[in-house]
C-alpha cells in the first residue's frame, strides 16, 4: 500500500505540536550548577608530594601535552660512612589544555598516584595560550578532588594491609613478651 501524500507532513507537524506544550526542561546554567555524577571528568589536579619525576606521564600521553622540568639534588648520607644519594626535584609541570582529549591515560599510569581528575570544568579563557596550567594552578585543582569510593564491605582485605596488621601484630607480640617477664 503507498503512502498517502503529505502524512510525513503531518506526522511531523503533530510532533513540532506535542513538543511546543510540553514544559521546557533547560536548566539555565550559570545561576543553576548542573549536578555531575560522581568521579565525572573535568580538569587534571597535581598532588605534587607524590610527583617523583618519573615522566612516565609525560611519555605514555597521546598528544605530548605535558611539560616536565626537573634538576637533580644530592641528599646527604642517613647515617654516618653511608654514601649520599641524589634524587630529582619538580621544577615545572604544566598541562597544556588545549591539546589535552582527556583521556586519563595519564592518571592512569602514575605509579605514585601524583595526577586525579577533578570534577570542575570552569576554567574557559579568552586566550588559549592561557589554557597551559602550571603546577600552582594545577594544585588548587587538587583541592576539588573527591574522595574515593568506600571499599566493598564484603571485599577481602588487600594483600598489603594483610601484611602490615600481621607485622604489627608480630611486633607487638614481641614487645609484650619482655613486659611480661619482668613482671
């Protein structure tokens, strides 16, 4: 059976109707903050403690859009007729943001947990040379970070804390051994 002419029209027309009694649903964003799911993707904080210059990600990002400058420090010997050693020290880490696809594969590969990602996404400017983040600026991000998901409370317990409690346990065992031999 052919289609009568004109129902695509009309078909069309009953939609554009339904739609314009409907109440609108735009949130209307600057005076109304939108509600961002937890963990959402905005902008790459820096916990710049836990940076060891290690580059990895630096090396592992797709389109080159971190800076990493460091020099190295020599840090006396612990103990006496121990040697010295030397260890890098952060001089600059910048995210260029307008190369950046927020991938995460950054974050991803931080063996030191030293890059998160941060829910905020305000941060547009007029010039996109100033879209290139320093450390500074990437620290104050840090601060918007939310704190990780609980631990399933039927999960078992990670090897390295296993590990440490029974090490405790161990050395306390042994401190209280003496005590009581005293007594």
């Amino acid at each position: 059976m052919a289609p009568i002419p004109g129902s695509g029209l009309a078909k069309g027309l009953a939609v554009t109707l339904r739609t314009m009694t409907k109440k609108s649903v735009t949130a209307q964003y600057p005076d109304a903050q939108p509600d961002l799911p937890p963990r959402s993707r905005g902008v790459i904080g820096l916990f710049e403690e836990n940076c060891t210059v290690c580059m990895l990600c630096a090396r592992e990002c797709p389109d080159w859009c971190i800076y990493i400058d460091s020099h190295k420090e020599t840090v006396p010997a612990a103990t006496p007729g121990g040697r010295e050693r030397s260890r890098n020290v952060l001089d600059r880490f910048a995210i260029d943001f307008s190369l950046c696809m927020y991938c995460g594969i950054c974050i991803e590969v931080c063996p030191f947990d030293a890059l998160f990602w941060s829910p905020e996404f305000e941060y547009a400017e007029t010039d996109i040379r100033d879209l290139t983040h320093e450390r500074d600026k990437l620290r104050e991000w840090m601060w918007t970070v939310p704190a990780p998901p609980a631990l399933d409370p039927g999960a078992e317990e990670p090897k390295e804390l296993a590990a440490a409690r029974k090490a405790a346990e161990k050395l306390a065992a042994a401190q209280a051994e003496p005590q009581e031999g005293e007594s």
